[in-house]
C-alpha cells in the first residue's frame, strides 16, 4: 500500500474544499451559500485558490516519489 505524504493530503483536500464554493458561484448558486459569493469574481478567486492549493500539494507527492526512486 503507497503511503502518501501527510501534506500532500491537507493541501489537496483543503484545495477540494476551496473550489466547490469557488465552482457553485461560478456556476451562478453562490447567492445560496453566502450573499459574499454572489459576485463571480469571489468564485474566480476561490478557484485560482483551489489551483495553487492542489500546486502547493504535488511538490511533497513528486519529493517523496524522487527519494523512493533513489533508495530502489
């Protein structure tokens, strides 16, 4: 079983977390959730959010793969 690095798992699923509200006002239902989200530009900037997240995320995921390749 592949164990993956702990900070791997906080940042992708805190970057899951920031981009459904970020997609919901997209889409146009952010009204329903907070009257904040009702601007489209509050959805683009919880998506771009959501990108840098899952960024910041892979970085422990690639290191932790290039030092199983170095001790195999």
């Amino acid at each position: 079983m592949r164990r993956y690095p702990f900070s791997f798992i906080a940042l992708t699923a805190l970057g899951v977390l920031c981009a459904i509200p970020g997609l919901l006002s997209l889409a146009g239902f952010g009204a329903s959730i907070h009257p904040l989200l009702d601007d489209p530009m509050a959805g683009l900037a919880f998506v771009v959010s959501a990108i840098a997240l899952f960024g910041s995320g892979a970085f422990p995921l690639v290191i932790e793969k290039l030092k199983e390749k170095e001790g195999a």
